[in-house]
C-alpha cells in the first residue's frame, strides 16, 4: 500500500522558520521525482519545489526561491521542506507528491496545513 505521510506543519510567525518532511512507503522512493505543492483557500494548487530522483536537481516557485530549500534522503525514504522567512502569502495546506513517468507513478499525501500570522 502507497502511502505519504507529511508532517511539520503550524502557526508561526511571520519572518520564522518551519520544515516539513513527508515519508514515504510502499513504492520505491529513490525511483520517484518528488515535490512540494500548495493550495491556499480559494485558489489553485501550485508546485513549490521540486527534486529529481537523479542527480537532485532542484526547482522552485519564484515566490519561494531563496527562502524556501528542498531536499531528500532516500535512506530514510522522506522528503524535507526547509522554508524560512515565511510570509503570510505562503499560508496553504502543503502537499507532498511522488511522481514517476515511466513506469506511470503519481501519488499524494493528505497535506498539512501551514499558516503565518501574527
């Protein structure tokens, strides 16, 4: 069973700090592409940040570049979300996402919610 559990989300401040990991089980996840979203109430969904399976290349959001890092460690099977800075535009529930092209792999986890405010 595929499964991807976040974890790390909350209330914090504007100008803090919070990290988000999200594991996963049930598929190979050094196989997996792996990336960040984020849905704020209202609008639509939005890749944040994005990590290759090789290499690690790495993509952001332009809003996000700069303050928020990304990473993975396929020995543990999880993804990180570094965001610094926060702002209170980035309050969103925050997705985590495994995708592969071929063999077709597409998977989602529940989200967390993460808000910045005062």
């Amino acid at each position: 069973q595929v499964k991807l559990v976040e974890s790390g989300g909350g209330l914090v401040q504007p100008g803090g700090s919070l990290r988000l990991s999200c594991v996963g089980s049930g598929f190979t996840f050094s196989d997996f592409n792996m990336r960040w979203y984020r849905q704020a109430p209202g609008k639509e969904r939005d890749m944040v940040a994005h990590i290759s399976s090789a290499d690690y290349p790495t993509r952001y959001l332009d809003s996000v570049k700069g303050r928020f890092t990304i990473s993975r460690d396929n020995a543990k099977n999880t993804m990180y979300l570094q965001m610094n800075s926060l702002i209170p535009d980035d309050t969103a529930v925050y997705y985590c996402n495994a995708w592969r092209a071929w063999p077709n792999g597409d998977y989602w986890g529940q989200g967390t919610q993460v808000t910045v405010s005062s």
